[in-house]
C-alpha cells in the first residue's frame, strides 16, 4: 500500500529489560507465558531466538517466524 500506518508506544527501560521484537509466526504459535518463560529462563541468551524459532516450526508455524531479542 502507499500508506502504511505503525503502532507506537512509550516503554521506560531498565538496564537488563529485554525486548523481543517477532513476526506473528511465532506470536501465533506461542502464548506470551511461553515466549516470557524462554526468554527469562533460558540459560544462554545466544541462543534465545533459535529456541524459540525450534518450538514454532516444531509445532508446525506456516509461514515465516522471525525473532530479535534486544537486551538493555
């Protein structure tokens, strides 16, 4: 389209925040609890978005799943 309209919004960040930036191809194939649980308790932050990229094509996400975990 020759318009396209964002969602923006104000966060205020500590250091050691995370944010996780995904495609609906993972959101779709993981509740928020699950997602959270990964990021928090996953002992290597390296490896996070493999992690999750794993459990959304192992249960059969359709299309693309693209992940970006950014820690403050």
């Amino acid at each position: 389209e020759s318009t396209v309209e964002c969602d923006i919004f104000h966060q205020d960040v500590s250091r050691g925040d995370y944010f996780l930036l995904c495609s609906d191809g993972l959101s779709n194939m993981m509740d928020d609890q699950e997602i959270l649980f990964e990021v928090v308790h996953g002992v290597n932050k390296q490896h996070c978005c493999k992690r999750l990229l794993d459990i959304a094509k192992n249960r059969g996400a359709p299309d693309n799943v693209t992940s970006i975990l950014i820690m403050v």
